[in-house]
C-alpha cells in the first residue's frame, strides 16, 4: 500500500501492478470550510481534476502531485521507462496527500487502517512530521496505537525518516518524527552520491549520508539510496542527483509567487495558483523525473520487504530482522555498528533476499 498522493496507473511502468479495487482516498472531497485560510483558492483535488483534466475519467486517487507515482514506481515498475526495485509486486493506492502534497494526521491514520484492513502486507509512507515531544503524549500515543494495530495484523510499515537535517531524539526535550518515533515500523534514511563540484571530479561512493537525511541512532533503522545535492558556501545549492522513477502526466504544480525584489513597501504577492507540469502538458509523451529525499530512499527498502514477504510470510520482527542483519555496514562515512546517519548500514537486496531463502 502506497500511502502517498494517489498514483497514475495509466502511467506504462505501472500499468497492470494497481490494484484498482482496493484503491481508495481519504483526501477532502467536499468544500473547503471557510474558516481555512485562503479557502478561496484552494481546491479540493475532485475539482482541479475536473478543471485540468476534464472528462479524463480519473479515478478519485488519481496523483495530481507526482509524488505518490515517483515513489510507486520506486517499489514495483515494468521498467519500461525507470527500473524499481521489482516488478512482481502489486501497488495499492491510498491517497492521504492533496495535489499540494499535504494532508491531514486523520487521512494518514485512516490510511494506515484501511490498508490494513484489506490486506496490505506491507505499507511505505513517504510522508511526515517534526514537531516537539514535550507536550504531544497522547497524540504519540495514538500513533503508536494505529501502527501498533498494522504491525499485529502483519504488516510491515516502513517510513521516510524526513528531510531536514535534524536529530530525532528519544528526550521529552527532543524532536518527535511521525512516524519514525514509533516503535511498530521500519524508519529509512537517505544516502547518495557525492553531488558536486557541477562538472567533477565526485568521489566515486554513492553511500555519502544525504545532506537532508533526519538522523538518530535510536530511530534509524536503514539506510536506501534517496539522491543528494550539493551547497555553496552561500548555502545555495549548485549540483543535484536524483532517484528517476514515474512522473505522472496529472501532475499539477502548486505556485506561491513571492513579492519581487525592488518592490515597493507593503506589496502583496500575487496569489498562489496552479499549473500543469512538463508531464501532464505532454500527455502523448513519457517522461520520468528525478525526486531527491528520504521519500525516495523508503520505497527501496518498502520493494525489498514486499519481495521478503514472499518468502517468510507476514511478519514484520522477521523481515526487520533480516533487513537489518544484511545491510552494508558503512563505517567510512559514519562508524563500525549502528550509527546515527544509516541505523544498522544501507541495504543490500541481494544479500537480504539470499538470507530469506528467496535467491
């Protein structure tokens, strides 16, 4: 189950691995209310599809954003176009992200039931918070719950550790990552390639710790390939490298113009706005796109326990195990063991599979 922001199973690497019947949205439907702000110009995904795409027949989980197919692709593809880490699992789309690539805890944790409740073996969720430890028990504890819920009915929930650079801690003092924090699934940092100077020379490893990746000994579990970048000393980023996947052709882009510089004082932006991206303004073609995070790296390690399942049946201790024991320890970068930056190291798909039994 791919918990993300719907996917396009017209799209030709996954055409035939969606399961339309499971498939479902937890995404608002119904009018914004109007306290919400700008509640004006924000549309709910129903209407900008019947805006932009009109008489398309899209499904209600159809990906208006792009990230739920880049990531369902990642999993399982035909690899016509992108290579994914198999193409002998089956992608159930549950739609908990908007064509902005939000979404509410509630549809997240609907998400995370339903899935389970029509047999999903396992669920990635390339998806996210931060915020303080202190103060949110309960809510943790109800996430806890939920996942807790999933990992009892025999599904392996695997998540992106998240994109900002920070120290999950276990203190009351510390940062609480949903959902990393819990203790029911298998949380995913990002490595890459040394991304820059622009032309070279890039030392040839491809396991550097992402400079994004959110890190912490007591929640990383593994490492997977998620891109890297490269910074200046001003901070702005000069060189990029990407995972390549799925880039759905309902991909709509969310733009929120900023005031231009030299404006006078007190200036108002133009108001954000919608518009079609390279992939959905050439439908005819196909293209894939290169997504770089901790959303990349997850669906990795969610196509490696998917294939696990195969061979040790539904028991997520069994396939964290395995994962676990059979990744690459990479101590130049972080140190011999467990670390912060790669949990117990990145994985290793031929060696894990190899220790199930399935190579």
């Amino acid at each position: 189950a791919i918990l993300d922001s719907g996917i396009d199973h017209l799209y030709p690497d996954l055409v035939g691995l969606v399961d339309q019947g499971r498939a479902r949205s937890f995404v608002p439907v119904g009018p914004i209310p109007p306290q919400f702000p700008d509640s004006a110009r924000l549309l709910t995904d129903n209407q900008l599809l019947a805006i932009w795409f009109p008489g398309s027949g899209r499904p209600p989980w159809v990906d208006l954003n792009g990230h739920g197919s880049h990531v369902g692709s990642t999993v399982s593809s035909l690899a016509l176009v992108s290579a994914g880490v198999t193409s002998r699992v089956t992608l159930i789309p549950v739609k908990v992200l908007n064509a902005r690539g939000s979404g509410a805890f509630s549809g997240i944790l609907n998400g995370i039931l339903y899935a389970t409740d029509v047999g999903a073996e396992v669920i990635n969720m390339s998806l996210g918070a931060l915020y303080p430890r202190d103060g949110n028990r309960g809510f943790n504890r109800l996430l806890d719950e939920v996942t807790k819920y999933a990992r009892t009915n025999g599904v392996t929930i695997v998540v992106a550790a998240g994109n900002d650079a920070v120290r999950l801690h276990p203190s009351n003092g510390g940062l609480y990552g949903a959902f990393c924090s819990t203790k029911n699934v298998i949380c995913v940092s990002a490595t890459g390639p040394n991304a820059g100077p622009v032309n070279g020379p890039w030392t040839p490893s491809v396991d550097f710790p992402a400079i994004y990746t959110n890190y912490g000994v007591q929640f990383i579990d593994v490492a997977a390939p998620g891109g890297n970048w490269a910074v200046n000393a001003q901070g702005q980023i000069v060189s990029a490298i990407g995972v390549w996947a799925a880039c759905s052709k309902t991909t709509l882009q969310y733009v929120v113009p900023t005031v231009p510089a030299g404006s006078p004082p007190g200036t108002v932006p133009a108001p954000p706005f919608y518009r079609k991206q390279t992939c959905s303004l050439n439908p005819n073609s196909t293209f894939a796109s290169g997504f770089i995070g901790t959303s990349m790296a997850s669906p990795h390690v969610a196509g490696l326990a998917a294939l696990l399942v195969e061979n040790v049946g539904r028991s997520p201790e069994v396939i964290k195990s395995i994962l676990v024991e059979n990744s690459d320890d990479i101590a130049v970068f972080g140190k011999p063991g467990k670390d912060d930056l790669y949990g117990n190291g990145r994985i290793n798909v031929v060696r894990a599979l190899t220790a199930a039994g399935g190579l």
